[in-house]
C-alpha cells in the first residue's frame, strides 16, 4: 500500500488547472454575464405588480397617465411612455407606437434600450436585429468621458443586449463598473469633485437599479458615505416656497439659474422617487418618501407623469421629514445647506459650487464672498463669508465659506486658544464650539512651509 503524498496531489491538481487555464481562458467578464428574460430593466416582477394593481385600482397616477396616453398627447419621451403604457395596460397599438419610434426617428439611447426591452412580445426577428444593430452601434467606443447620463444609457442598452449579445454586453457593463465608475468616479468623488451632480441624480439611479437587478453589485458600496448623506442633500438644496405650475406645485432645486427650471424641478422629484424604491429600507430613505408623499406635488404634466407612475409606491410608509436635522455640511464635496425650519416660509441659505445664497420671502439672492459682512445666524448655527467677523449670538458651530479649498487656517477665537483647522473641497471651515460661543474671531491662512535650501 503506497503512502498518500498531499504535496503532490496539490502539484498534479494545480498543473490541471493552469493547463485549463491556458486551453479555456478564465473569462474575467463571467460576472457581467446578464441572466433572464426580458424585461430586465426597472419591471421587476413585484414592481409590474404593484402598476397593474394600480391600474386595476384607477389611482390618481394611473388616471392622469392614461388620460394622457389615451388622447395621444405629445409626449417629451414617447419610447419611454408609449413602451411602459404597453406592458401595464397590454396595449399592442401603444406598444406598436414605441417600435414604430425606435426604428425611425428614435435616437435617445436609453428609450431605444427600453423600447427594445419592454416591447419584446410584439418584435419580429428583423425589427430585433435592426434595434440590436442600432444599440450597438451606440456602444461603439467613445474618447471622451462620459457623464452620468451618458454612462447611464450605455448600461441600460448593454443590459438589454444580454440575451442577443452576450459578450458585447459583458464587455460594456464590466468597463462601465470597473472603469468609469470605481476607477474614474469613485476617486473623483473622494478627491471632491462633483462628479456626481445633483441634476444627474435622476439617471444615477437608474444606472444603480439596473447595475444591481440584473449584476447583484450596488455600486453604492464604494462611496458608502456619500450615499448615506445623499438624501438628507437632496432635501435640504431645495429652495423652502413650492413654484404652482399648470399641472401641479414644484419643488424648486437650488442652482445658479436665475429662472426655475421646471424640467430639472421633475427630474428631482423623478429622482427622489427611484431613491425610495432602491432602497425602501434605509432610515434616510424613508424621510424622502414622507417628503415625496404630497399629493399636490403629483408629477401630472406629460414629461414628468411616467416617471411619477413607474417609481412611486404610495403605500410604502414614510416618516416625517420635520424631525431631519435643518442644518447639512457635506464635508466630501464641500456643500452648505441650513434652513430655518421645514415649512415653505422658512429662511434658506446654500453655499454650493462656490455660490452663497439665500433665499427669503419668495427672493434668492445671492450674496458676496469675502469683506466684512456679518455672520447670519440659523439657531446656535452662524455662517459667514469673512476672515474677520463677530458672532453676536452663541453658537455651538460656525461656518466660513469661500475659503481656499482643503488648506490649513490659524483661527483666533476671543479669549480661547488659536487652534488649526482645514476647509472642505468646496473652501468651508467649520469650527465647532461644543460650549457655545460669541465674540469675535479672525482667521488667516496658514503658510506653507518653506522649502528647504
């Protein structure tokens, strides 16, 4: 009986498996393989469900969208409605409509990807090859960098070209993780850059639904932190009056527009929406569903009513957003936003991509940096755009904006000790006085040191 030699079984069974290995490459995409049947993008089966029960239930979303759809209104996004209009109601004339666009005058790649989804009973051979042609097409290499929504779009269309093309959807879907987001954005953001801008919100989501439903990744894993103060952001960079449009109120995001961009006003709330049902679960998401439950926010207009129907889930139970703390410094990308209260007459300012507003009594203003001004005061919560002021009221936390970025500065509070601290990416110093504190405080930046000779 011979004896057993572990090392030498372990050496013949490495041997099989680089000989393997050489003979049958490992194929490093195997885990961007998309598996299914369509559709794969946003109608999971639980989220079909809940829209055919609310079109059997005639909710106020469904009524507004079908009365839209059913008088042929001109829709912003005809693939997008026409093709989600058909796998709700199981209208072939709508469903028709959609291909009819993709194969002619359709050209936006995301709704190209969701008519070629959604719409699959009703295509022939050749109206799926001439859309997969046309999808990858669209794929073809590009130089530039891309953007979210640009990024976004891809993704849905490699998505769908899974079952049709296996590898050129694995290839796609693994350089748009592996590349663009978690070795070009991820790094961008923790570097402070917005790379992740807050009117692309809308898209990162799809991009996060469609990323995760059909590869299990959440790309959110690689900015934990910035996702966890995402929601909170997003509340609190609205401006506190409503805007009463036609169709309904909006919501108005801060930006440095003079004019409200009611298209952008839809995009958030659509954002907010496809937020909460990412993840339902999450404290901070349960907070935007109690803010995006308001019935007379209700997306009623052409552009807007899809996104309302798709993503909203009005039984899904919410908390009350009165009780989310009124002051947010996003240290990661350097961003302000205090309001006085949660009620539309609140009292609003926002420090943002370098820009001090406020915002009161129906008017944004915008204030200057630097000089002699004196710090406004929210609660024991002072902000103040000078390296010379006096804080009149006590204040547990001071906040100087327009600051270099990420330097070191001296500051000189009355009768304390000076002590160092550093501005964020966007050139906020937050000092923090945990027994309150008034009286006057200067700053000055603290020199480099000198090279050595």
């Amino acid at each position: 009986m011979t004896q057993s030699n572990p090392m030498g079984a372990l050496r013949v069974v490495l041997t099989v498996l680089l000989t393997a290995g050489a003979l049958f490459p490992l194929q490093p995409d195997d885990s961007f393989l998309v598996a299914g049947e369509h559709p794969l993008l946003f109608l999971r089966p639980q989220r079909l469900r809940l829209l055919r029960r609310e079109r059997e239930r005639h909710s106020a979303r469904w009524q507004q969208f079908e009365a839209l759809m059913a008088g042929h209104a001109a829709m912003p996004e005809p693939g997008f409605a026409l093709a989600l209009y058909y796998q709700v109601a199981g209208d072939d004339a709508a469903g028709r409509r959609a291909i009819e666009w993709a194969l002619s005058s359709g050209s936006d790649l995301r709704q190209l990807a969701l008519v070629f989804d959604w719409c699959q009973p009703l295509l022939n051979e050749s109206q799926v090859a001439a859309l997969a042609a046309k999808l990858e097409r669209a794929l073809a290499p590009h130089p530039r960098v891309l953007t979210v929504s640009e990024a976004r779009s891809r993704a849905l269309a490699a998505t769908v070209l899974a079952i049709r093309a296996p590898q050129v959807s694995a290839r796609e879907l693994e350089s748009l993780v592996q590349k663009w987001w978690r070795g070009e954005i991820v790094p961008a953001v923790e570097n402070g850059r917005n790379a992740l801008p807050r009117s692309e919100t809308y898209a990162l989501f799809e991009m996060l639904h469609a990323v995760r439903d059909n590869l299990n990744i959440d790309l959110r894993e690689s900015l934990r932190a910035f996702f966890m103060q995402l929601p909170i952001c997003h509340l609190l960079s609205y401006y506190p009056a409503s805007y009463p449009a036609a169709e309904n109120e909006f919501r108005i995001p801060a930006a440095k527009g003079a004019e409200p961009d009611l298209s952008m006003a839809a995009m958030s709330r659509a954002a907010e929406l496809a937020m909460v049902a990412y993840d339902n679960n999450a404290v901070e998401n349960q907070y935007v569903q109690g803010w995006a439950m308001h019935d007379h926010f209700l997306l009623r207009g052409p552009l807007g009513i899809p996104y309302e129907f798709l993503w909203a889930n009005p039984y899904q139970p919410g908390l009350s957003y009165y009780n989310l703390p009124l002051v947010v410094h996003d240290q990661i990308l350097g961003r302000l936003f205090l309001r006085s209260r949660w009620s539309d007459d609140a009292v609003w300012l926002g420090y943002f991509e370098g820009q001090l507003q406020t915002f009161s009594e129906g008017e944004m203003k915008v204030l200057p940096l630097g000089g002699a001004a004196e710090p406004m005061q929210f609660g024991d919560t002072a902000v103040v755009a000078a390296s010379r002021f006096v804080v009149k009221q006590d204040a547990t936390a001071v906040f100087v904006v327009g600051l270099a970025p990420s330097q070191a500065y001296d500051v000189e509070p009355d009768a304390q000790e000076l002590f160092e601290a550093r501005t964020d990416p966007g050139g906020i110093l937050e000092l923090k006085f945990p027994n309150a504190f008034s009286g006057g405080i200067r700053i000055r930046r603290v020199a480099p040191p000198s090279p050595k000779t």
